[in-house]
C-alpha cells in the first residue's frame, strides 16, 4: 500500500498536469458550447426556414455523429482541406460542436417550459421581441435547464478523455503515458479514475441540491 | 346589497370616446367566438363585461390589445386604430400595447424578478425611464397598492391577493391610457378578491379608463358605469349597470343574472 502511495506521489504532479488540461478543455468546450446552444435553440425556431434547417443539420450531426468520430475529423480530418489544428484547438472545435447540438435540446426544452402567461404578460406590457427573450424567457428557460445542463458539464469532463485518441496531453493520456514507461497501468489507471470522481461526484450532488432548491422556488 | 355608488353620472357625457370597436369578429377556426361586436367608452368610463363562461368575454379583452389578433372589424384606442384587415405593423402593435394595461387571472409576474424588478424593468425598456426614476415610480404604486414593504421580495413568497395587487402596479407603471382586467379576482380566495377589488374600485375612483371582465357582481353594479352582458358571441345588453343588472330586458340575460345574483 505505501508502495502504491509513494508511486502515486511521484507521479502525481504529471497527473495534475493532466486533469488541469482535461479541465481546460472542458471549461473552453462549455464556454463556447452552450452559448452556441442557446442561440441553436433560439434560431431553430426562426422565421426564416434557411435558418432553421441550417440549426437543425448543425445540432442533428452533432448528436448524431459520436464525439469520437467529431475529434477525429477535427484533429485528421480539417487538414485535408486546408484547416490544421493543434491537438487542443481540434479537441475544443469537436467538443465545443456536441456541447452545442446537445445543449441545444436542453436549453430549448428549458424555454418551452416557461408558462405562456409569462410570454403573454411581457406582450401585453409591450416588451420588445428581443427584451423578452433577454429579460423574461431565456433567464428563466435557463433556470429549468440548469441542473440539466450542469448534468452535461460533468459528461463532458469525462468525455475530454476521449482526446487521448488525438494526441492531448490529458489527463487520461498521462496515465497511459506513466503506464507505458512504468508498466503499472493498474495503480496509475486507477489514481487517474480517482481524480475524475472528485470532481465529478461533488459536482453530481450539485446538480441533486440544484434541482431541489429549484423545486422550492417552483 | 345596498349600491354606493351612483352610476353614470362620474364621467361626464362630453368626455371624449378612449376606445372603440366596430364590428370585432374572432373566429377560432370554423368557431366563431365573438360575432360583430361594437361599443365605445368615454375616458374614465369603467365598463365591466359580464355573461357565462364561454360567451366570449376574455377573448373580447385579449382583442383589444391583440393578444389574440381579431379576424375582422376595427378597434381604436385613444387614436390609434388597428383595423383587421390590414397587415399590422410591429410599431402600431407596441403602440397600442403602450396604452392599454393589462392584468390577468393569474397575475403572471415575473418570478425571476424581485417585486420592484418586476415594476421598474417595463419602465425602462418600454418608455426608457432611468433606472432610478422607474424604481421612484414603484416604489410610489407599490405604496399605493398598499405593499410598500415588498419592494424587495420575489413574487413567490408574496400571497395572491398581493400579487395581483403587484401586477396591477406593475401595469400602471407604464401609465397606460385604459386598463384591462381579465377575471381578475377568480383565482383568489373571496376575501383576499377584496383587497385586490378595493384597490380597482380606488383606481375607479381616481378617473382610470377600465375595462374589467368579471363574474364579481356587486363589483359590477356597484363600480363599473356601465354593463356589457355578453352570450354566445354578442354583446346581449348594454347599459347603465343598475339598469341592465336589475331589469335585463332578454330571456338569456334573465336567466344568467338570476343564477349568478342568488349565489
């Protein structure tokens, strides 16, 4: 067991190397993504139909493709037409896209959840189009979502991982890196699984006292 | 019931017609909901619109300031006329919502915002008041409604009765030039109906335009100038409300008022 430790301390600054790249690439990934899936969300319902089959293809290929398949095509793929990413930039390109397309969803169902009378009260009062979705619909919409959303967030930290396959200096791929020189994957895997659950676990019961303060307020 | 206020005599019979609409028609689908409806009222005027569920009532308020867009006919409020027929402009759409207030059955405050939110945001985003006059301003109506220790609390920990109250603050605030009132009292308890119908009758009282749809009938005869009773689409009797609830002329209205007096 103290071997386990002392071979855990040594390591472990390389590993924290790791979690912080995973964390950054999550961080970017959500803080382009859901932006973009809230304007997806509010441009699939768009008057003009170019706009909304646009959206539609854009959230449908990134639910549909896997995220694997979206990295690889950002990281191997771009540079056959021109477009050369660092391994980062690609991971963010390709995670910041599913982020997006699923977010979308979450966030449109969010604003479907708003009563009618709320939209209804801000017509009457003769709010402007853009006033309602800025101070009535999106802020409360994004209220229903949030635990979902946050659900997503810590998905996507463990979708990060999959970066490993293009090259990333993530957290996984520093436990694979320490496996190969080391030969102890068992020990080193499992510190790596380690680090993923503390953040993920804390941010899980988040989401639990989220939803039953939300619930409160309903 | 002892009826303390006169009607017809408050508003003076050369004040200028406010609002009014010719020939309003509302079809949902094949479903013809209100069928050529004409009144008019003069400023200060309150009307309020009575008749059983189903006659057309609500959807001939929502008409008005076109939350439900009328099939046919026109209606003109303090000079602005939108006429059904013609492509309505997204301009003469907010102009007409500007002067006409309005308060629904279920208040529909903001829930996100805190009592005071919910009074100054409209303020500054419809009529561009400074944050700090728009909050003087509702802090002024709150006090008048009564609810002056709120400002700082969000609706949901505010009871009905005062959240009606809140939205009938919050509608004022945009000084509107007639105020609509959709059953306000019928998802509240009777009692705490009272505080928000003391509160209109004083808005009554101050020379404020209302048009009210109710099923309060001492409301009605007691504060409203005149009765419109509506059934099946039409508009059945009009009146002066002492006269139209005391002696309905039709069958219909007879039977309506009968049910609705003896309850």
């Amino acid at each position: 067991m103290s071997d386990i430790l002392s071979f855990w301390g040594t390591y472990l600054p390389q590993i924290l190397d790791g979690l912080g790249i995973s964390l950054k690439v999550t961080g970017a990934s959500l803080a382009i993504g859901i932006p973009a899936g809230l304007a997806l969300a509010l441009m699939v319902q768009a008057k003009s139909r170019f706009l909304r089959w646009f959206c539609l293809a854009v959230v449908e290929i990134g639910r549909g493709a896997p995220a694997l398949i979206l990295l690889q095509f950002a990281y191997f793929g771009l540079p056959n037409v021109g477009v050369s990413l660092t391994s980062f930039a690609a991971a963010v390109a390709a995670l910041s896209w599913s982020t997006a397309a699923y977010t979308s969803e979450i966030i449109r169902a969010g604003l479907q959840a708003v009563p009618r009378g709320q939209i209804e009260a801000s017509d009457a009062l003769g709010l402007s189009f853009a006033d309602q979705l800025r101070f009535v619909l999106v802020p409360q919409g994004l209220r229903v979502a949030a635990p979902a959303l946050l659900g997503f967030a810590v998905l996507m930290l463990q979708a990060s991982s999959l970066a490993f396959t293009i090259a990333l200096p993530e957290l996984l791929s520093q436990a694979y890196i320490i496996g190969t020189t080391t030969f102890r994957y068992m020990p080193i895997l499992c510190l790596a699984g380690l680090l993923y659950a503390c953040i993920c676990i804390p941010a899980t019961l988040l989401v639990g006292w989220f939803e039953r303060r939300l619930a409160r307020h309903a | 019931m002892i009826a303390e206020i006169q009607a017809g005599p408050r508003v003076p019979e050369a004040a200028p017609n406010i609002l009014e609409v010719r020939n309003l028609r509302k079809s949902f689908g094949v479903h013809e909901v209100l069928k050529n409806i004409n009144f008019a009222m003069r400023k200060g005027e309150v009307v309020a619109v009575i008749g059983p569920s189903g006659s057309g009532k609500s959807t001939l308020l929502r008409c008005l300031n076109q939350l439900e867009p009328a099939s046919g006919g026109e209606i003109t409020i303090d000079g602005l006329t939108i006429r059904a027929d013609h492509q309505l402009r997204r301009a003469e759409l907010m102009g007409l919502r500007r002067k006409a207030g309005m308060v629904f059955q279920s208040f529909n405050l903001f829930p996100h915002l805190s009592v005071l939110r919910n009074i100054s945001l409209p303020q500054e985003r419809v009529l561009g008041r400074s944050r700090a006059e728009a909050e003087k301003r509702a802090h002024a109506l709150l006090e008048r409604v009564g609810l002056a220790d709120k400002a700082s609390q969000y609706p949901a920990r505010c009871s009905g009765g005062q959240q009606q109250r809140i939205a009938i603050a919050r509608a004022l605030a945009l000084d509107p030039q007639v105020m609509l009132f959709d059953e306000p009292t019928s998802a509240l308890d009777p009692e705490v109906g009272l505080e928000v119908l003391a509160v209109m009758k004083e808005l009554a009282e101050g020379g404020m335009t209302m048009v009210v749809v109710t099923h309060e009938m001492h409301f009605a005869e007691t504060v409203s100038d005149r009765v419109l009773l509506m059934a099946d689409g039409h508009i059945l009797e009009e009146g002066p409300s002492a006269e139209v609830m005391r002696n309905p002329k039709s069958e219909r209205a007879q039977r309506f008022l009968k049910a609705v007096m003896n309850r």
